[in-house]
C-alpha cells in the first residue's frame, strides 16, 4: 500500500545540492505548477494512501508473500506494456547490480514486511510507521552516500525515534501481535529507505520509467518462492479480494509509479517528496471511513511526532 505506496526517490531525498524546502517554497511552488504537474501529484499521494487500506482489507485472503508477488506481477506487466516504443538503455554491471537491490528491497522486501505487518496493525498506524523512512534515507545517505550528517537531522532522528515508541506503547495493549506488526513495519520503513539509497545513483544515466519497470520486474522474481501459495490464495480468496490484489498491482504500483515519475522530472525532488507526508493522514482518513479503524490516541501522537522528526530532519 502501500504501499503502497510509494519510482525515483520518494518522500525527503533531495539531491545534494539542493537547498532545503521550507512551507512557503512549497506554496510558491505548487502555485507556479501546470495543471498535469498537480494532477500526477494528486494522484500518486492519493493511490499511495489507498494501497494501506486495501492491503489491510484483502489481508484475512492472503498471505504476505503471495498478496506481493500478485501485486508485483501485475505491476510488472503494466509497466512494461508502458516500456512499449520506449528507448531502452543498456545498464552497466553496476547499474544492474543496483537495480537488482532496489527491486529487492523496495517492491520485493519492502512489499512482503508490509503486507504482513498490516495483518495485525491498522492501516493508518501501518502508514506512520512506514514514513520514518524519509529520515531513514537521509540519514542512510550521510552514512554511505557522504552527504554528512547535520545537526538538524541527528535531532529530527531523535524526535522520530521518540514517536515510534509512543507507537509502540499506544499499539501494545491491542490486539495480539501486534509488537510483531510493529517490528515488521519498521522493517518496511528500512527496505523502503535502502530501496532508494540504491535506486538514486542508477537514476543518473537511465531513464526513471526502466529503473521503475525493471525494479518492479526483479521484485517479482525475488517473490516466486511464495508462487504456490499466491495459487492456493486465488484459488480461496473471494472475488472482491482478487480485485483488490489486483488494483495494487495497476493503481498503487504501475499508475503511481508512473506518475510519481512525471511530476518528478519536472520539479524539485524535494519539494515532491514533502507531498508524501499526506499519505499518513489520508489513510487514517480513508481507513475510518471505509473500514471503522482508528489509530489508538497514543499513537496518532506518536505519528504525528515521527512527522514532526521528519520536518525538523530537513531543515539547514
């Protein structure tokens, strides 16, 4: 959802070199953007934060393994029927190399953690956990990309982590496993910012549309192991789950994709990362309202606190 959900570097990954991106920039900036710009915008924040909600509602149908390979299978053949007339560019054994990480972690990994922490956790608590990972990324780029760390991020990593334990302490008396849920969803967050780390520098040379579909593609071989229970799944799962499964391989991962791409390429990957911080809110919004589920008090605080890091995480 979902995951969704989520092709060239999400939310807080500015290239170096970037100046930071404040409240009025962004407000300069989404006024001065043509018309598609803001719909493509529109339009992957809102399929992002609906994969959180399907995921959670096909979840009792499906395993996590095979509700990923599903998904990304379906995602791959959309995203090659786009390559269709495009120019390929060939990858260089590194390029491959990072390509085949990013598909591993992002769509493949990434996918499975989340499916599985959504079986015990709501949507919307899944959602704010799963965006610590822009924080994850800046401070994945200090360490290995030689971006440094600055003083506002070490403090916006500490403010995040205290949100994540209010998280924790607000989700602990719930249902059962849902410790685990939590552990699997911060697992998401670390796939998800790995994913990116290694996505970045193959963006340099070759065009976002071939890094996405081949990432996609690579992500669903990763899944083939869980092959046999994606059948048995199909063969039990009522038709309305299947159509869920479905819809997050076309809509949260070929579309959103796709379109998180075009707005990319024309503005700020900064200033587009910051519309992510949406999604947390939207699936809390869409989760009470089309499945009855709100967060526990105490850890939409946390949530909000994770954001909060994130913020404070960007600021020079």
């Amino acid at each position: 959802m979902t995951s969704a959900d989520p092709t060239p570097p999400p939310a807080g990954t500015p290239p170096t070199g970037v100046p930071p991106v404040t409240g009025a920039a962004v407000a300069r900036g989404a006024a001065s953007l043509p018309a598609p710009v803001l719909i493509a915008i529109v339009v992957t924040v809102i399929a992002w934060a609906s994969a959180f909600i399907v995921i959670r509602g096909v979840g009792p149908h499906f395993e996590g393994g095979s509700l990923a390979l599903i998904r990304l299978v379906v995602g791959a053949v959309l995203l090659g029927v786009i390559m269709i007339g495009r120019r390929w560019v060939a990858p260089t054994r590194r390029e491959w190399l990072l390509i085949a990480g990013f598909g591993l972690a992002w769509f493949g990994l990434y996918n499975v953690a989340l499916n599985i922490a959504e079986q015990t956790l709501d949507a919307g608590t899944t959602a704010m956990l799963v965006n610590i990972a822009p924080i994850l990324i800046a401070l994945g780029a200090g360490l290995f990309l030689g971006e440094g760390i600055p003083k506002w991020l070490a403090i916006g990593v500490g403010v995040a982590f205290v949100g994540v334990l209010l998280i924790g302490f607000g989700t602990s008396g719930g249902a059962d496993g849902q410790g685990v849920g939590i552990l699997w969803g911060l697992v998401a967050a670390v796939t998800y910012a790995i994913g990116v780390l290694l996505q970045k520098p193959a963006l340099r040379r070759l065009p976002a549309a071939q890094v996405t579909f081949m990432g996609c593609a690579i992500g669903a071989v990763g899944c083939l192991p869980f092959a046999a229970q994606a059948v048995t799944d199909l063969q039990s799962a009522p038709v309305a789950s299947i159509v869920g499964a479905v819809y997050l391989g076309a809509v949260p991962t070929a579309l959103a994709f796709s379109t998180w791409a075009y707005a990319l390429s024309r503005m700020p990957a900064g200033q587009l990362g910051v519309t992510t911080y949406v999604v947390p809110p939207l699936a809390i919004l869409f989760g009470f309202l089309l499945l009855g589920e709100v967060p526990a008090p105490l850890a939409i605080v946390g949530g909000a606190i994770c954001l909060g890091g994130v913020a404070l995480s960007r600021r020079r």
